[in-house]
C-alpha cells in the first residue's frame, strides 16, 4: 500500500506540511512527553490541551470525582466502596431496592449495607426508587422543525412530558415535605426544579429552586445539581447572564460537571466574560474566570497566567493552564516529523506552495538559535579554526570529526522549534518558550507544589539547557507517584539528548541503562496514559529517543545507521538514492557492530531476501541509468538470486477485473530483476502509460542483433547493451542502429518513458514520487533524518544527455531519411525531458495574496512557453524543416498531437 501512500504525497507536493487531512489525528503529531494529566486536581481533566476534539479525553471517566457519589457513599456510613456506590445509585434496578424494602433482598451488595438497612437508610432508598422511576423520562422534549438536523435513531423516545404533570409534582412535593434529612429533602426539591425545567414549564423551575432548594442550608451536590438546571430554565427564559453566573458556579463548585457546566455557558463573546468577572466577588472566582477566558482564547497564556498568578500563584487551575501550555509548546518542538525547511529555496516541493517573501519564510535553522559560547569555547574554536581548512570542513566525510561543541551547537539538533501551521492557527502563533519559562521559574518559587519545579525542568529541557534541567530534578522531593513517573523519564531524557555524540561507549550504555525504551515491544500507550486510542499505538517516549539517536547519526554523517532507526531496508525501494544506499551497505558490512547496532539497527534490515543481492540490483539499476553498461553488468552478475522487489503488502490495479489485487511475482510478470520484453528498445506508438506495452510500444526490426531476447532479465540485457555499444563504434548502418537501440532504451526507462520503473526498483509505471521533475541542488532533501522516507523523494534525476548523445551517434551513422526523421523525433522527446527538468527548478514565486497575481502568473507562462520554444525545440525544427516530406513525419503527425501542432504553426 506504500504506493498508494506515495501518489498522495505526490499530490500533496502543493502543500509544504501535507499531514493536514481529514484523515489525520493532530494529537499523534507530537510525543506527548510531558504528561498533562499529573495535575492533582483530576476534576480538571476535560480542560487539558488537544486538537482532535474539543475537550480532552486521554484519560478514564473515573478519574474525575463524582460529588454525588462521595455525597451518597457517605451517606451510608461508607459501609461501601466508591465503585460500589456508584453501582447502587446509577446501575442497580429498582426491583432490587423494592425487594430491600420489603425484606426479602438476595443482593449480596445491598446486603452489605448490615442487618435492618432499609429501616437505618428508609429515606435515601426511599428516593433512590423514586428517582430511578423518574430517570428513564428525565430528557427535555425535543421540538422538531424543518431545520432540524439532529440523528436520534438509538434514543430513547421517553422524555419528562409523558409522565402526569400534576401527579408527579403533587407526589415529588408530598416525599419532600415528609423527608426529615435535611439532604434527601434538598435532592426532592432537584427533582421538583428538574422535571420543570424539563417539561419546559421554566418559570415554575425557577421558583421550585427558590421554594424547595433554596431554603434547606446545604451546598452539596444535591444543590449544585438543581442549581444547574435552574440555570437551564434560565437559559430557557433569555436570561443569558443569569444562566451564565449560575453554570459558572456549578462550573467552580462541581467537579464532576465542569465541562457540561463550560458547555452550557456559551461564552461566546468578550460580554459575557466581563459580566462574569463583573459579578465576581472573591478572588477564587476571579481566578476561574480568567482561566474560562484564558481557555478560550490560547494564542498566547501567559498574560492571563500573569493576572491568575496574582490571585493566587498556588492555584490549581494555574497548573491547568501551565499544562496546556508546555502542550501547546512541545507541539511545536516535538513534533512525530520535522519538515526539512532548507528545502524552501531548493525544490519543487515547497516552490509549489503558497509563496512568501524570504523574510517571512524563517527556517528552522535560524530560529534555533545556539547558546551563546564561553570565553574559554571560543578561544578553543579559534585555533581549532587556524589550523583545520575550509574544505576540510565541507566535505561530508568529516562530519564524524566534529568536535562536541560543534555537534552540541548545531542547530539542526533536535528539540528544534518548528512553526505548525498545520492545525487551526495563523501567523499569530508564537513561540512562547522563554516567557513560559520566567513564568514557571517564578512561580516555583512562591507555589507549594513540586509541580512546578518538573515543568521549569521540562521547559530548560526544551531549550537544551539539559544541565540546569537535570540540576532541578535532583532538587525535587516528593511521593507523588506521577510526579516521581514524570522526573524518572526526564532524567532519561536528559541523559540521551544531552551527550554530544553517539558513539560505541554511549551504545554500550544505553544498552545497559535504558534497553528497555529500545528493545520493540508491543505498545498500547504511552505511560501514564489511559485514553484509547483508534489510530494505532501512540507516539511513545521510546519511539522520540529512536527519532533523537536517528538525528543524532545523521548529523554525525552516519546516514546509514539513521536511516535504519526509522525505516527498513526494504524501504530504500522507494527512492534508490545510490549515496545514501552504500551508507546503509557500509553499515551491513561494517564488522564487530556493538551490540545496539546489533539488536536495535541491523534488525531492521529484514525482508528483502538476499541482502547482496539487493544492494547490487539497485547499484546496476544506477549504472544503466548512467549508461555504464559494463559496471551495471558485474553488478548484476551478483544479483542473480534477487528475489524480487520486496512488496509483500502491495496491491495493483487489475483493469480486467477492476479490482485492486495483490501483487505475485508468477515467474511472468516483471520483478525487479527478470522478465524485461525486448519492446525496451522500441519506441512509443502513443503515449499511454495505462495501456498494455503492446499498445503504446512498437518494436525496431532486431534481426542484426541476435542477442536481444524476447524477454531477458537484467543481466541479460546489460550483456545486451554491451555488445550494442562496441557494435555503435563503427561506421555503417549497422552501428547507427545500434546507437538508435541504445538511446531508445535510455529514453524508455526515463521518467518520459513507458518502462520507467525499471531502473528505480519498481514494479510497474504507474504514478508515485519517483515520477516526477523534483529536483534539488543538495546531495539530500533531508535536514534532520529519514524518517518518512517513503514520502519524500530522494532519487538521483535522469540524464537526457545521455540519451541525447547516443541518438546524435545515430543520426550521424544514419543515411536512412525515415530512420533521421524517427531519430530526430526521438530526440526531440528527449529534449522535452531536460526543459521539464529546467520548469521544475524555475517555478513563479508568486504569492497567491498578490492583487496582480493572474498578470504575473500569465505573464511568466508566457516567458516559460518562449524560451521552451527557443531553447528546447531544437529537434523539432529540424525535423519540421528537413524532414517533413517523410512518412515517419506524418506518421507522428497523427499520432503526436502536439507535434501535429508544431507542424502546421
């Protein structure tokens, strides 16, 4: 499937940061390292920061506790436990409780409340039957309208309108009135203001609050259930501030519903803020309504962290805040992927997106800004300096001699802040990482919890201050287990990031120390993570430090060993860049590998078959590319036990039977190494790429040339080429032909060509990235490592030149009119390829925010199609000047489109 996968990246090449699907989980773009939910207050769990939906959900529903659960476990002298309450008030049937009533109970539950329960706890059973007869009703009626857009098919048609009014009020008021416990009476009066509220009868909701709530002196949860359905009827009657002030009290007050409670506010505008922060009397909701506003509005928390601060820097809904913000930052530090942003003035890629000035296009390399060197460091990089020469440090090879310092500096060296304008947010994003970090260094030091101290130590983390982070998690003392959970995972953290290079010491140490983030193993999630997840495992602290050592490799000039921490061996199938390719050989023939590059790399290099054998099919493929036909020859020589491309999950489209199948290698078809037809040779009768090769090509007469199979393998027709080549040295018709052979085999496996797949380890033409005129002026698009390898091309492009030379051969040779004019066609197409390659490099930067933008867009088109016409038609007008008359000629006239064009200007 990694092809499919591979043409969505293609078309996604309009878009520099393509993972913004529909499809896509915002909340796997990132590790997750600082794990939000350590926050005491689990009450606040829902207020936690994620994208994928409005509020959090990492986390079980029992975590946040229930008031009225604590409200009725206490109730019954806790002679059961949570669970247990919690079961006996929302689960239990209210036959069972009839039967405690009676006498005659069998429920081994209810018998542990002792001996004579019903008598000792007559009144809250009492209402527990009452309220369980009225729950399944208890839904305000729904009105449906012509606009109404609402799925209801597995609900409930119940609702509080189909119980008898006057009776239901009449016996809800009689059971208050003769309740004695001062709270049972009080859960009544809920019921009174509830069933109002929910058979719309709003004013009278208001006053069963005033009449039976109110007066009973308890603010429980049985008053802060009732309290939110008088705001509901509030809201029912247009008394939007009044519903508001009283959902932000149970908002404050209740734990277990402060997110129905947020819901239900509807603070949509600046109004109704300051009203709330208007009527706010005590500092405490002062406090919740700027974090309210501050949840709201997240582009940059610190103001309002600032004013909460104020109130009260022990605050645990401060800590909320501070949480959600170490997210939002370590979003952007930490994402799963780092765009390679140098690629913004080198590719196709990112030129064909949106473009901007060069002033607003930062990269990551210089908004990471190094720290700032000692007296003594740069006294060291002076003479280190005098006595090394600039092209000493140029050279890629040399990237293993750098020193500490300089591996330690580079600012491509992960945590690095990347702009993400992938989900919801606009220029105004900030990187609010240095007033975070003044904010948490304050408050450390008048708040009473070690909470603060782990989000000052993440934050230096951040930065890459591992020392002082490190300094701070000794410093901390505490028996929170979470807390103890999170610092044990920075201080591994620490450790790894911060060692300046991965060597074989470090491997054997990490070997030793921290094995088990290394060693594979099955992961559901991340610790101390609880959500389920339906996108696959997580992104995991172990699956960051594969990413950070993957970077570490490739900016100590180890490619090889980086690209195998991220992907397979068979993944260089993708995109056979040939440098990077013998980096990864180096890595399999390196010998006395340390037992890391052992159990963690090398087992990544699986499934290909015979591994020589692969690494010398993809060096042939490179050399035909070349034209070298004699080195692709001994190459392939050692390929003869290639076991076909490796693409065991892979399906292609069968248009026969219109279905997508999967992909046998039946000893017929073409696997990478054998059954290559001799139509290679041959030239295109149309342009077709979906069609079968016996529609689209069309044979040259072989009869001289013996040695071209109907169908060879690789090796053969290297052998082929070869003995084409020394045949192209002479002088006669014969060697012209030869040439001709040649060049159209050069052509046809070209990105332009029918049988382009043969030489960039795929099994058939159809479209994918290596398939287009990307192009870059690096040895590699790639600035941190190779992960996502798959999607990003990375092959070394076609050299029409070649192509070109072969057929001038030919056309020299040639005395043959037909065969020149075929020969010029030929050519021509070729010459087609290298303009391509030259639009792909020149693409308009035009942004589309420009008012002229359509002038300036026609206006360089045009500037394009005159200098195609003037520097890339050659061998069309020679062939429209010299060769019309031919038969070849108006052969292709009919046949080529575009050249029927050109003829007839």
């Amino acid at each position: 499937m990694k092809k499919y996968i591979l043409s969505l990246a293609v078309v996604s090449l309009f878009y520099t940061k393509f993972e913004a699907c529909a499809w896509a989980d915002p909340d796997y773009d990132y590790f997750n390292l600082f794990t939000q939910s350590i926050i005491k207050d689990k009450a606040y769990l829902p207020f936690l920061h994620n994208y994928s939906s409005r509020f959090y959900t990492d986390f079980k529903t029992s975590q946040i506790p229930n008031e009225n659960i604590e409200a009725w476990r206490k109730f019954f002298n806790n002679q059961i436990t949570y669970s247990e309450t919690d079961f006996l008030v929302n689960k239990l049937s209210m036959n069972d409780l009839n039967d405690l009533k009676k006498g005659s109970t069998n429920n081994s539950l209810l018998k542990k409340l002792g001996s004579g329960s019903y008598q000792k706890y007559r009144e809250g059973i009492d209402y527990l039957i009452e309220a369980k007869y009225l729950e399944p009703y208890m839904k305000i009626n729904y009105v449906e309208t012509p606009d109404s857009f609402y799925y209801r098919e597995n609900e409930s048609d119940k609702n509080a309108t189909q119980l008898d009014y006057s009776k239901t009020v009449s016996a809800l008021t009689s059971l208050y009135n003769a309740a004695k416990n001062p709270e049972i009476k009080q859960r009544y009066g809920y019921q009174l203001v509830r069933f109002n509220h929910y058979t719309r009868n709003f004013d009278v909701a208001l006053q069963a609050f005033k009449s039976y709530v109110q007066p009973i002196s308890l603010k429980g949860a049985a008053y802060y259930m009732a309290l939110d359905q008088l705001a509901g009827a509030q809201r029912g009657l247009q008394m939007g501030s009044e519903a508001n002030w009283n959902f932000f009290q149970v908002f404050k007050n209740s734990k277990s519903r402060k997110e129905s409670a947020f819901i239900s506010m509807k603070l949509s505008d600046t109004a109704s803020f300051n009203n709330i922060l208007k009527r706010a009397g005590t500092n405490e909701e002062k406090n919740m309504a700027y974090f309210l506003l501050g949840y709201e509005d997240f582009t940059n928390p610190i103001p309002m962290m600032e004013k909460m601060y104020d109130i009260d820097p022990n605050s645990e809904i401060l800590k909320v805040m501070a949480a959600r913000s170490i997210n939002e930052l370590e979003r952007s530090y930490l994402p799963t992927y780092y765009y390679n942003a140098q690629d913004s003035d080198n590719t196709s890629q990112t030129k064909s997106a949106t473009n901007k000035n060069d002033t607003n296009n930062k990269t990551a390399e210089q908004e990471a800004k190094p720290k700032e060197l000692s007296f003594w460091q740069k006294i060291v990089r002076f003479f280190k300096n005098l006595f090394s020469s600039k092209s000493d440090k140029d050279q890629d090879g040399n990237k293993n001699s750098q020193s500490d310092d300089e591996l330690l500096e580079n600012p491509d060296r992960i945590p690095v802040y990347t702009k993400n304008q992938s989900y919801y947010y606009d220029e105004k994003q900030t990187d609010f990482l240095e007033d975070l970090e003044k904010f948490t260094s304050k408050t450390k030091e008048k708040a009473n919890d070690e909470y603060w101290q782990i989000a000052d130590a993440y934050l230096k983390f951040l930065k890459k201050d591992y020392k002082a982070s490190t300094e701070i998690l000794e410093e901390i003392k505490t028996s929170n287990p979470e807390y103890l959970e999170e610092i044990k995972r920075m201080k591994v953290l620490n450790d790894i990031v911060s060692h300046p290079k991965i060597d074989a010491e470090y491997e054997d140490h990490l070997m030793k120390v921290y094995v088990d983030y290394f060693v594979e193993k099955k992961v559901e999630k991340d610790t101390l993570q609880d959500g389920g997840y339906n996108y696959g495992a997580p992104p995991s602290t172990a699956s960051f430090l594969k990413d950070v050592l993957a970077n570490r490799y490739f900016l100590q000039g180890e490619d090889g060993k980086s690209f195998l921490m991220n992907n397979k061996l068979s993944d260089l199938q993708y995109n056979p860049n040939s440098t990077l390719v013998k980096s990864v050989e180096d890595f399999y023939r390196k010998p006395n590998k340390t037992q890391f590059e052992q159990q963690i790399i090398a087992k990544n290099m699986d499934n290909v078959g015979n591994i020589d054998a692969f690494f010398n099919v993809i060096y042939g493929d490179r050399a035909m590319r070349l034209a070298d036909f004699d080195k692709a020859k001994l190459h392939y020589q050692k390929a003869q036990s290639f076991s076909g491309i490796p693409r065991e999950n892979y399906e292609r489209y069968n248009p026969e039977t219109g279905n997508y199948e999967k992909l046998v290698y039946d000893g017929q078809n073409y696997d990478g190494f054998s059954n290559i037809p001799n139509l290679v040779f041959g030239h295109n009768i149309w342009e077709s790429f979906q069609s079968a090769d016996a529609e689209s090509m069309q044979a040259e007469d072989y009869t001289a040339f013996p040695f071209i199979k109907p169908k060879m393998n690789k090796l053969e027709l290297a052998d082929a080429l070869v003995q084409l080549k020394k045949l192209g040295d002479g002088k006669d018709e014969n060697s012209a032909h030869a040439n001709q052979l040649i060049g159209n085999m050069l052509y046809n496996t070209s990105i332009l060509g029918y049988y382009r797949e043969l030489f960039v380890m795929d099994v058939d033409n159809s479209n994918g990235g290596k398939y287009d005129f990307w192009s870059t002026d690096k040895k590699t698009p790639y600035q941190y490592y190779y992960k996502n390898f798959t999607s990003t091309t990375y092959i070394e492009p076609d050299n029409f030149d070649l192509a070109l030379n072969y057929y001038k051969k030919a056309l020299n040779l040639s005395t043959n009119k037909e065969q020149k004019a075929r020969l010029l066609f030929q050519m021509a197409s070729a010459e087609q390829g290298k303009y391509y390659q030259y639009e792909a490099k020149n693409q308009a930067n035009i942004d589309y925010a420009d008012p002229k933008w359509s002038e300036k867009n026609d206006a360089c088109q045009k500037q394009m199609s005159d200098l195609k016409n003037q520097k890339y038609r050659t061998y069309f007008a020679q062939l429209k000047s010299q060769y019309s008359d031919t038969e070849a000629a108006r052969t292709l006239m009919g046949s080529c489109s575009y050249f029927d064009y050109f003829m007839k200007r």
